[in-house]
C-alpha cells in the first residue's frame, strides 16, 4: 500500500508542476505585446521621399500605444491601430516625427525626413 500511495503523490505532484507550467507559459505568452511596448511601422511616406506636391499623407501602422502624435499634435488609430493623417508640407527639406507611448510610460520615436521640390 505504501508504494500506491507513494505512486499517487508522484502523480499529482506531477499534474500541479505540469498545470503551473502550462498556466505560466500562457501568461508570458500573452505577456509579449506588454513587455515589447509600443510599436510603429510606417507605409508610407519613405524616409527621404521626394514629393512635387505639398499635400502629403502619412499612414501606418502602431501596435500597444496609449497615446500617439504627429510633429507634437495628437492623432488617432482605427480598432486595428491604423492611421492616415494629411500633412501640407513647406518648401524644402521637413522631419516629420511620430511620437507613441503606452500605458505605462514606454516610448518609441519614428522620424522620417522628407523633400517637397
């Protein structure tokens, strides 16, 4: 009897280690977005794009924001955090920053320098 015992406490020492295992991979896992922080990917405009109209757009994609802004002034994302945003451009050469945080402080900066000829 003493070995069925012995066996049975193996068992369910072995289903709790397993269970804790399963349940602390998942949260890492779901995890990832919050540890990574904020995230833009620009479509377009192209860092030293050449355009012969003033009247540009610039749209993209950002991912775990709070808060995101175009040369200092808020914007905003649909439910899948894209954005398109018009921008009338100065003669010459223009940085154009994007600036995003998250919830809990975390940063990212994305600057595109661009030429209206």
């Amino acid at each position: 009897m003493t070995s069925r015992k012995t066996a049975a406490f193996y068992l369910k020492t072995l289903i709790i280690i397993l269970c804790i295992l399963v349940i602390s991979g998942y949260a890492l896992y779901r995890s990832r977005a919050l540890r990574e922080g904020p995230n833009i990917t620009l479509d377009s405009p192209k860092d030293g794009e050449l355009f012969n109209t003033s009247e540009v757009y610039i749209s993209g994609i950002a991912k775990n924001i709070a808060f995101i802004s175009l040369n200092n002034r808020q914007i905003f994302t649909d439910e899948t955090g894209r954005f398109k945003e018009k921008l009338l451009l100065p003669y010459g050469y223009t940085i154009l920053t994007l600036e995003a945080k998250d919830k809990f402080g975390k940063m990212v900066i994305k600057k595109v320098e661009v030429v209206y000829k």
